[in-house]
C-alpha cells in the first residue's frame, strides 16, 4: 500500500456512504482513520487515536475504527470491548486478512469497504439499530 497509490485511489465518498448504511443497522459506530505520517506501531497508534477519538465511550461499547496508516503500508482494526467479547480476535485476523488481499491488488478502497461491511454485518447482529443521532464524522483523514 504505498502512500501515493493509496490516496490516488481512495474514494472517500464511497466509504463515507457505506459506513452510513452500516450504521443504520445498528448502535455501534464505525469509523476509518487514514494517517499522513508514518506509523513505527501501527496497534499502538490505532488504541491511541481509538480512545483520542473517544470511541471507548459509546453507549454499548461497540465501536470499530479501522486504522490505516499507508506511508507505512499498514493497517489495524481495533474493536471495542463488547465487539471484541462477541467475536474474539480470529474474526479481526479473518477479516484483516481478507481487506490485505484487496491491498495486495491495489483495491484499498474495496479493501477498506470490505473491512466496514464485514464489521458492520457483525455489530448489526449483536448490536441492533436504536433511535439515536449520529453527529460523529466517518471517516478522518488526518495526522
């Protein structure tokens, strides 16, 4: 995934839009963090910026951010507690490993997509959709 590839070809539109959809079926909250600069430990940065976003304080503690980091050609998901207690780690490796084969073809946008749909499929059937408003952006492209 290198840097300008990935900003040449991210679709910020169609993340937005599918995280949106995602959303709608359920409590959780999804959200992708793209950073400028590279990352030395791309777990630690995405924790950081998880509780920095402050993802941790959601109703139900269900929150996912996907982590990407393309100056050092990586990426992590981190799910909140209740997701994780539902899934386990083997659901992020799996899912993880599918979005690097989209990566690997130079299809970050799909890959990222693919990421959201797959975790969004998971907090929709854990975590139902409430009468809530979001005010909370997607997607951020920052630091």
């Amino acid at each position: 995934m290198k840097r300008e590839t990935f900003f040449s070809q991210f679709d910020h539109d169609r993340v937005v839009a599918v995280i949106v959809a995602a959303e709608k079926q359920t409590s959780s909250e999804i959200r992708v963090y793209v950073s400028h600069r590279p990352v030395t430990d791309v777990r630690h940065a995405a924790i950081h910026h998880f509780h920095k976003l402050r993802m941790h304080k959601t109703k139900h503690r269900a929150a996912v951010l996907i982590f990407m980091a393309p100056e050092s050609q990586n990426f992590f998901i981190v799910g909140d507690e209740a997701v994780h207690a539902k899934c386990g780690e083997t659901f992020w490796e799996q899912v993880a490993a599918e979005m690097r084969e989209h990566f690997r073809q130079g299809r970050f946008t799909d890959g990222i997509i693919h990421g959201i749909q797959t975790a969004g499929k998971l907090l929709a059937q854990h975590f139902p959709a409430e009468r809530t408003v979001r005010n909370e952006p997607p997607v951020s492209l920052c630091g």
